[in-house]
C-alpha cells in the first residue's frame, strides 16, 4: 500500500516551537512526530510520499530515501495553497488505493491497520466539543459529509485526519475554500457522494498537535506506553530510578539524582548531582541537568538547567539556558483551566497544569518566575528577578 503525508504547512498555532522548525520535528518522546508516523506505518505502507514545504529542507536533510524498510520520496509543494492542493503534488505517484494522513497528528498503527483494511476510509473519534473539530456526518454506517468546526449539533465525529482514497479521488474539481485554499475534506464531500466511504472509530488513540500543549499531551500517551528500563549510559551509585526509563548512550547520571518514570533521556547528557526528574519528562541529546526538578516537560537538544530550577508541564527549546532560581508557575490559584493567548485569542487549555513554552536559545535570568502558558520567542531573554506575565514576543 502507498501512504502520503501531508507535512508542509506553517503552522502558526503552534509558535513559538515552530518558528524554528516544521511542525513534523517537534520531539515527543525523545522523537521527531514525523517518526513517530512513519513507524505507525510499517506493515501498512511500503513507499511513502511526503510533502514538504514550510521549512521543508530541515525535513529532507534530517531522513533519508529510507526509514527502516519504507521507501521515502519527498515531494515540494512551493505554496501553501491547502491540505487538498498538497494531496494534488502526489497525484501522479499515486496508481492504486492509498492512505493519507494530515503531518501534525500522532496515530496507534492498530488503528491506522483498521482504516487500511477498507476501500475508502475515514479514521474518527468521539469528541466533547465538535466545535473544534472536522466533524463526520455519518448515516447507514456510512460518512457522507464533513463539515469544518459547526456550530450546530451535527454529531460529534471528529475527523482524525487519516484517510484511505482510490486515484478517483483527483477526478472531483472543487474549489477554493472561504479560506482561500483547496480542501481535502471538500475532496471527500464530493467523492463521498459517490463512493460509499466507511468510518473507522480510534480504538487506541489519536492526539492532534494543534496547540504546543498538544506535544505535552502527546509525549505523556507515549511514555505511558513505555515498559521496562534501557540504560545505555553510565550512573553513579546513589541513584535511584524507578518506573520505566530509557536513558541514551554517553549519558552520566551523577549520584543523588532521583528518576520517576517514565522518563526518557537523550544520548551524551549530564543529569545531577541531586536532579530529581518526575513522571512524563524527555529530553533530548546533549543536555546538563543540575540540582533542578522537571516533571511532565519536554526539552529539546543542548538545553541547560544546571542549577536549582522548577521545569513542570512545559516545552523548552533547543540550545535554551534555564538560570538559577527560575520557576515555571503552572497552577492557577483558582483550580480552574489555564487560559493561554494564541494569535491574539483566548485559548482554553483544557489543563488544570500548564508551564511555559520557551523557543530555541532562550535565555532566563535568575530567579525569574514565569506565568502560567507564557510564551517565550526564540532568541529571547528573560531579566534576573522578572514576573513573566505576557508572552514575550519579537
């Protein structure tokens, strides 16, 4: 079977962390997501197409034509013209029935082998609020219609963004959206009309990455997965570890350092003396972690705490210093969800915990205490002894 992925967009919702990257290497779990896919698809797909565009050269340079036995070819789409113009660059690879997937969401490979059992396919999810969500109309088993964030009741399937077409798919003309770009759902509403296209319910799990908290929700499904302990670096006596742990190659664990799985730690870096890391945090290569405690957090490559510091649910960019004394608040007082500004709006987390999100390069002063969801752009520093109410921003 061929799959496609869709990994071209520029994804703004998502900003700080991918201002410096596509949204397809944001790390979960010690990996970039577009891994995390294409390992979702062994046994599924043999040849898989990616389209790439937004800051597509770091895709390309990052795999290469193979990833284990899934040939790869990367495909450009130079304008960012929509998920069904993206679909369109692939058309003439495509010579038999396929499954497609949108590049920022996390699936099980039980649930993608589900929708690839049929002809035409949708994979979808119960959902609380349908108003955030593609929704999937369904009558007599069958999906008929999608239609974008309603707002009125039509049911609440939210579209998974995996998808199985024919080539018959492109032989539909649509237009442009209200939006201005070529839609896959308006692709699907015109085959759905045609085709009898079953809908595939998540039985193991579907995380969209649409807000960078969405990493956060991300990495915690797939630490939760994690069984056992791999322990390819060196740690001193008087470390305790506990729960399932991986911990990469080159990495010292220096003694007094309490580890609380799961836990997964990067290749060639210095954990301790007297961290205490908790549940649901990775990291990546090359990090120096001092006295600090970092729970439920993400931190890419070459991100340094080396002094006593407060890390809780939050993402920490790529070469960022984390200084003495900095506290990331994540609990508001009042016990309710922590509301955070994205674009200019009022997002609602859905989270009683929220920390920072911090860009590649920043910097923190010491003892800083930054507020609940605050974002930090990259390259951004933060002064000794500021309260970071707002996100700082370019």
């Amino acid at each position: 079977m061929q799959a496609v992925i869709l990994a071209a967009g520029k994804s703004t919702r998502t900003h700080p962390l991918t201002l410096t990257r596509p949204k397809a290497l944001l790390p979960i779990a010690g990996r970039p997501l577009l891994s995390h896919q294409l390992e979702a698809l062994h046994g599924i797909a043999k040849e898989v197409f990616i389209v790439v565009g937004y800051k597509g050269e770091m895709i390309k340079k990052k795999y290469s034509h193979r990833y284990g036995n899934i040939r790869l070819t990367f495909v450009q789409q130079e304008e960012q013209l929509g998920t069904g113009h993206a679909l369109m660059q692939v058309q003439r690879f495509l010579k038999k029935r396929f499954i497609v997937l949108y590049g920022d969401d996390l699936y099980s490979r039980e649930d993608l082998k589900q929708v690839a059992k049929t002809k035409w396919g949708v994979l979808v999810k119960e959902v609380e609020d349908p108003s955030r969500f593609g929704i999937v109309i369904t009558e007599n088993d069958k999906a008929v219609e999608i239609v974008e964030k309603p707002t009125q009741d039509v049911g609440n399937l939210a579209n998974a963004g995996a998808f199985v077409f024919t080539p018959e798919i492109f032989q539909s003309e649509i237009g442009k959206s209200m939006r201005g770009e070529f839609e896959i759902t308006d692709m699907f509403n015109a085959i759905a009309k045609k085709q009898i296209i079953t809908p595939v319910t998540v039985k193991k799990g579907w995380i969209p990455i649409g807000y960078p908290w969405d990493v956060l929700n991300a990495n915690e499904f797939l630490l939760n997965e994690m069984k056992g302990q791999t322990i390819k670096g060196s740690v001193e006596k008087g470390v305790v570890i506990k729960g399932s742990v991986k911990i990469g190659r080159g990495t010292l664990v220096k003694a007094g350092t309490y580890i609380e799985g799961p836990v997964v730690i990067g290749e060639d870096c210095i954990i301790g003396p007297g961290a205490y890391l908790r549940p649901h945090t990775s990291m990546g290569d090359k990090c120096k972690i001092g006295r600090a405690e970092i729970v439920d957090s993400v931190l890419m490559d070459e991100v340094n705490a080396k002094h006593t510091c407060y890390i809780g649910h939050s993402v920490v960019g790529e070469g960022s210093n984390i200084a003495a004394g900095t506290v990331t608040a994540d609990y508001r007082h009042d016990r309710t969800n922590n509301v955070t500004l994205v674009n200019g709006k009022k997002v609602d987390s859905g989270r009683r915990k929220l920390g920072s999100f911090m860009g590649d390069h920043v910097h923190t002063g010491i003892n800083c205490c930054i507020y609940p969801g605050r974002m930090i752009w990259p390259g951004k520093s933060v002064l000794p002894g500021e309260i970071v109410t707002k996100n700082v921003e370019e």
